[in-house]
C-alpha cells in the first residue's frame, strides 16, 4: 500500500490534471488560470488541447467565430492546435503574435518578460511582431516579415530590442521514434554523408558540412536510443568531426578521419 501510494503521488505530480484553476468568464470571454506550481490540462471550443503551465493564464472566446481562433498568454503554455484552414490560429502574448493552422508547439511569455519564446513540435507556424490597430492586410504583410518556424525550431523574441532570433530547440525531438524492433539510427560504415542525410530526415534539420573531405569518413554503431547532441558528440569523437549549431543548422567540420567506434 506504501509503494502504491508513493507511485501515485509521483504520477500526479508529472502528469497534467483538468482540475484546481480558475476559471473566470466575463460576457463571452473565458479566462483560465492556474495558480499552482504544476501543468493544468485546458480544452478549447474547437478542440484544442493545451498544457498550461503553473503560474500562467490564458483567455479567449467562449466560441470560436469568424474567421479567426484566437488566445491570449501569460505564462507558458503547450498547444496541440486542431486543424482548420479556414480559421487559422493566433495566440497573443505580449508583442509576438503566433499564427498556425494546425499544428504543436509550445510559449514561453512571462508577464513583463525580456525575452518570449515559441517551440514547435510539429508542423508550421509564423511568429511576428503585433502592432497595435493593425487590420487583416497589414497582419498579412506582418506575416511575410516574421519567422516561418518548422519542426525542432524556435524562435525568440527580444522585447526591448524588438527583434526576432530563430535557431533550433534545446532538446529537438525525432520524427519516428525507435523501437526495439524498429532500429532507426543503425549504422554500419556509413559515410558522414549518410549519416547527415538520415539525421536530416528524421530531425527535419539541415546539415551542412563546411570541409568536403570529411563526407566519406565512416562509422559503425547503433545510436537509436540517443539524443540528437549526445549521439553527435560520439560520431565525431569517432571519426575526428565536431559539430555547431547555427540558427536552425548543424554545421560539422573536421580535419581529417580517425579510427571508428563501434557501439
């Protein structure tokens, strides 16, 4: 029964609840708020799952009409957007305006912050500045001159220096995950330029290789069940390559090839 109820414990901890925040609904405004330290599960009119964070509010129309689906935040938050081209997606935080049409992502955007950021999971979303007053034909031309931000991709905006920063996400997350029996991530004397082109196909991030000569180096091992960075650093210990991130790019650069290690 000890062991049970220390389980349970941990479990509620970690896992989002729908339960103790506070709800406020003026005219057709609603307004969430979760006073407490963990994440609250929150679902909106139209079916859109987000993880509010603790500390951390949100508002928006009791229903979604017009052309529109829109949110405003303060705190953080997880989004997993229902899709619908007809009514595209906004949340409001601050001066960024996030803009998607069905896809996951998660804002950073703590009340009088310096910096906000949004990560995206999957899909596309546009982030820019808002101004204020602006009708749908300036928001369109708003959107041509922000950010267009695909999967493992962040961008962070500085508030007082009003300017926009993309680069890749702390942890970026693969598009299939390994299994026992789907090993994906399995090399055997395989150039650098196999192994980047995998890497680009399961991160969705682009790989450039600064010095050419490093392409045919080769290397044997399974790095399945390591993160991105982590399995970078073992590959070019390897074979004598290090690798740096610049904005939403890996570039990798060596001399020359060592021997291989074989996992």
């Amino acid at each position: 029964m000890i062991v049970s109820f220390v389980a349970y414990q941990q479990l509620s901890q970690s896992e989002p609840e729908t339960i103790a925040v506070t709800t406020a609904m003026l005219s057709d405004e609603v307004v969430i708020e979760n006073n407490s330290k963990g994440p609250r599960e929150v679902w909106l009119p139209d079916g859109t799952q987000v993880i509010l964070k603790g500390e951390s509010k949100i508002s928006y129309a009791r229903h979604f009409s017009g052309k529109k689906r829109e949110v405003n935040l303060i705190g953080e938050a997880f989004f997993d957007v229902i899709r619908n081209p007809d009514r595209p997606f906004f949340v409001y935080s601050g001066n960024v305006v996030t803009r998607v049409l069905g896809t996951s992502f998660s804002m950073v955007a703590p009340e009088n912050a310096s910096t906000i950021e949004v990560n995206v999971v999957s899909g596309r979303v546009s982030v820019y500045e808002s101004e204020e007053g602006e009708t749908d034909e300036t928001e369109q031309k708003k959107v041509k001159k922000g950010v267009i931000l695909t999967r493992n991709q962040k961008a962070t905006f500085f508030v007082k220096e009003t300017h926009l920063v993309t680069s890749l996400v702390e942890q970026p997350r693969p598009v299939k995950v390994p299994t026992r029996e789907n090993k994906l991530l399995v090399f055997e004397d395989n150039t650098l330029s196999e192994i980047a082109s995998k890497l680009e196909e399961n991160y969705s991030i682009e790989f450039v290789m600064e010095n050419a000569s490093i392409s045919n180096c080769t290397f044997t091992g399974d790095l399945s069940d390591m993160s991105l960075f982590d399995l970078l650093s073992v590959i070019g210990k390897s074979v004598g390559v290090e690798y740096e991130v610049m904005g939403t790019k890996i570039l990798l650069n060596g001399q020359g090839c060592q021997k291989q290690i074989v996992n």
